[in-house]
C-alpha cells in the first residue's frame, strides 16, 4: 500500500519546493476582498497576512475598479510598510492607468475576468521573484506608451529612462574605458571643465562619492 505525499511537501508547477508566500490583500469593497481571500485561502504556497504583522508581506493584492488616486494613495502606504512588490487586480484599465500603476510600483496586472486562481497565484510568484507580468495585449499597449513618452517626453529634452542624459552616458562610457577627464573631453569635443561638471552633475543627482563611484554606478545599473 502507497502513502499519497503531504500537500506541504507536495511538488507542484513552482517547483518541488515551493516557497510559501506570505500575502497581503486590499480591497476598495468588503466583497472584493472577501473573494480574493477565499481563492487564496487554500493555496499551499501562500499565507494570508495583515497589515503590519510580525512577518510582514512579500507582496500584496490590491483589488479595484480603476486606477485611481485611491489606488495610487494605497501603493504608496504599502511601500513606506515595507511592500515593495505589488499585483493589481482590475476591472477597467486604460493606458493612462497603466503607466500610473506602473510607476507607483505595480509589479503585476491581471483583469478580474481573467484573474483565476491559477493565474493570480502564479503572477504572485513571478512579483515575488523580482519579475513583472502583465498580460500580452497589455504588455504591447506599454511598450507602445514606453516609445512615446521617450519620444515626446524625454528625448527632446536630452534625457534617457535611466536619468542620465546622453552627454552624461557617453561620459561615462569613455571613463568607465579608463580614459581620463582630458582624454574624454577630446574624444567628445568639450572641454575638461566641461567633463568635469558633467561628473559633478551625475555624482550630485545620485549622491555618489567620486567619478569611479559614478562609474561603478553606471555599469552595476546598466546605463552603460
């Protein structure tokens, strides 16, 4: 006779081991949240948690209608406690939305049409592990607005996604090459001086120590 294996130890889509993720839910409705609780209550790899417990949330489900200043008012309260990893549930999103979703921290987007058990476990996993989800259609509608805003918005101005200028990136590159500030003014065409207050200007904006402390900054961040 075979002894079936203990759901705790069970292996499943997330691996042999999953890990157990402790979750927090806000909701704009008590039936909202209610809903949410009840798909989630009996997941092996997650556990319900409340705002400001002891063992604090990896990351949350904030269910809504819309985006909006509400919303946006919630992302910024669960990051000063401490969740930094957020997932969305809603029901009428718009580009405009999205991007404020995106840039108040929302690291996951699922419809409530669309948001199964299945699915909303699996896209709090992916938030979990330092990776964003988002569904295909609106994934292309945010790259589509990403081109955008760097066209009209940033590009005019000199300016790139990282907040680096592109002045500021070539500076870098060069002495991240190990060329000196002269060395680099030549190849650019400015002057030393000018190189020199282009580092200042990065190492002020970033609270950075030194040049070779911008330049570490660059690489480790991917700017260059």
């Amino acid at each position: 006779m075979s002894l079936a294996t203990p759901p705790s130890s069970r292996a499943n889509a997330y691996g042999a081991m999953p890990q157990i993720l402790p979750i927090l839910i806000a909701a704009d409705d008590p039936l909202s949240r209610a809903g949410i609780e009840s798909q989630l209550r009996g997941e092996p790899t997650i556990r319900l948690v409340e705002s400001g417990a002891k063992d604090p949330a990896v990351a949350a489900v904030i269910v809504a209608e819309a985006v909006d200043g509400d919303v946006v008012t919630e992302l910024r309260r669960l990051r000063r406690e401490g969740v930094e990893r957020c997932v969305l549930v809603v029901t009428r999103l718009d580009d405009a939305g999205m991007l404020l979703a995106v840039e108040n921290g929302v690291a996951g987007l699922l419809r409530r049409t669309e948001a199964t058990t299945k699915a909303l476990v699996k896209t709090l996993h992916t938030v979990a592990s330092g990776e964003g989800a988002l569904p295909a259609d609106l994934l292309g509608r945010f790259m589509d607005q990403v081109g955008r805003l760097q066209r009209r918005v940033l590009a005019p101005r000199g300016l790139t996604f990282s907040g680096l200028t592109e002045r500021e990136v070539a500076v870098l590159s060069l002495l991240a090459e190990g060329h000196d500030t002269a060395e680099v003014g030549r190849r650019l065409y400015y002057s030393e001086r000018t190189v020199k207050n282009i580092v200042h200007d990065v190492t002020s904006r970033f609270d950075l120590r030194n040049r070779t402390h911008a330049v570490a900054f660059a690489v480790r961040e991917g700017y260059i």
